[in-house]
C-alpha cells in the first residue's frame, strides 16, 4: 500500500468537487502553519498551490487568498511555539493558551470561513475574460502612460 501523501498530488484526490477543495485548502493552510510556522510562507505556499486548482474548479484565486488568511494568518498568534505565539508571551507573559477562548475575532473567522466554503456562500466564481477581441496595444518604456496606436 502507498503512504497517503506520497506527493503533492495526491492532495487532488481529496479534493474532486468545490466543497472537498476548500475544505482540504483550509485543513492544509492550519497544517502548514503549525508546521511552518511563518505566516508568510504558509500563506505562499497554499495560494501557489491552489490557485490553479481554485481556477479549474471555476473558483476565483482571491478565495485562495481568504482561505490562506483566516486559516494561516490569524490563528498564528495562537501557536505558542510560532514566532507570533512567543512575542505575545515574551511581551505580555500570557500564554496562548490562556487567551485562545478571549480570541473570538480569530476563532469566528475561522469558523464563518469554513462554512461560507462549505456551503457556497460569497466564493467568487472566475469571470469570463472582458478584453478578448480587443486590439492589443503596447506602450513603449518611458512613455508616461500614453497609448500608442
């Protein structure tokens, strides 16, 4: 038998409908934070990851990008041994912990994020290119932002 996750794309096999994307994006953006332990490079990895898999779900990538922040981003603070989690302690001397139950913003929307991709609620769909059949034109370096024809 084959280890679960012996590849990227396996992740793809979880992931066949609209609903299983978000939902394995969301669960893979908390893993990464909490492995990773920089907001910023969970953020990046996850929207590099997804967007084209978003796209072709007809999902817009800026889901992605919600997904990253209410999952990767916020929940950050809450990890005690992520850098975020360790300046609140060094600053306050509170634990995490302690006032993970006082973080309602944080924990809200994670929540709300979670349902709104569960059941469809406010996911951009991808839009129809607006600007096929237009004449291209190009602008020269240096031009000042003028159109040459």
């Amino acid at each position: 038998m084959n280890p679960p996750l012996k590849h990227p794309q396996t992740l793809r096999v979880f992931a066949k409908t609209k609903r299983s994307l978000t939902i394995v994006a969301h669960f893979t953006t908390l893993l990464l934070i909490l492995t990773v332990l920089s907001h910023y490079l969970t953020h990046t990895l996850t929207c590099r990851t997804y967007k084209h898999a978003f796209e072709k779900q007809g999902l817009h990538a800026k889901n992605v990008t919600r997904i990253s922040e209410t999952w990767g981003t916020l929940p950050s603070s809450l990890i005690p041994w992520g850098p975020c989690g360790v300046f609140v302690v060094a600053l306050y001397g509170v634990h995490p912990f302690a006032y993970a139950p006082y973080a309602f913003y944080i924990l809200a929307g994670m929540g709300i994020s979670l349902l709104y991709s569960v059941f469809d609620i406010d996911m951009a769909a991808v839009e129809p290119a607006k600007n096929e059949g237009l004449k291209k034109t190009s602008i020269p370096a240096g031009a000042g932002g003028e159109i040459n024809e």
